[in-house]
C-alpha cells in the first residue's frame, strides 16, 4: 500500500508540474492524463473509482496531502480521559479505535480481537483503518 500512496504523490508532484507548463496545462494535454493516471492509483488505494474521485475532488479543492485527502470524512473522538479514540466515518459508523501505546505509537484496531500494525501518527493508524474498513466493507 506504501508503494501505490508513494505512486499517487509523484503523479500528484506531476500534476503540479504539468500544470506550471502552459502548453501541458489544458485538461487535454499533460495535465488531463497525469489527473487520470492519478485517479487510477487512488482507485487502486481506496477499493473503487468512485471513491477514487472523491478523494481527487478533496486533493482539488484543499490541495491538502495525498495521505490527508485519503482519510478525509473520517473523524476522531477522545475516548473519555484515555490514551484512545473512537473513528468513524462520514455516515457515522464506527471503523475502530486507536490507541496510544507505551512507545509513542498509535495502535489502530478495527474490532476486540483484531489490531492492525502500529503507526508512527494519528493519521497513518487512521489510513490503516480507513483502509481496513474500506477493504472488509
């Protein structure tokens, strides 16, 4: 998955260079295929196109990160006074929770009997979940 979101960035620095050039700027040039090949990846990231141009309509509008776009509609909430936090999507369903662990890591666990490889920050354990939640959905 590493490897598609590294992809999606590139294509994404491509956009931004595709569009600088004036003669690979219009949407039938350059720039219209890099955005195409960028929503394919992103595809292939998120389980559909659909999603997919979700996704490319956030990066559009925010010009956010690709990993901030991909988690975009999933929301956080601080489990009373713990090292915890509830996820859930954009309809309101629970995708999980994350914990913080004793080594400064965020635990993303989609249920009780199932925890997904730490993360270094909040938002890669959301991506994790996200993605988990997207993928079993």
């Amino acid at each position: 998955m590493d490897k598609l979101i590294e992809l999606a960035e590139t294509l994404n620095a491509a956009r931004y260079d595709a569009n600088a050039i004036e003669t690979t700027a219009p949407q039938a040039d350059a720039y219209g295929d890099v955005s195409e090949a960028l929503k394919k990846v992103l595809s292939h990231i998120v389980g559909s196109r659909e999603e997919a141009e979700k996704v490319y309509e956030y990066l559009i509008e925010t010009d956010e990160p690709i990993r901030n776009c991909l988690i975009m509609g999933y929301e956080t909430t601080q489990r009373g006074m713990s090292d915890s936090w509830k996820v859930v999507n954009k309809d309101g369903e629970t995708v999980g929770r994350v914990y913080l662990d004793g080594y400064h890591r965020y635990s993303p666990e989609p249920d009780a009997l199932h925890a997904l490889p730490p993360q270094k920050t909040m938002a890669g354990a959301i991506l994790a979940l996200a993605q988990n939640y997207r993928n079993n959905k």
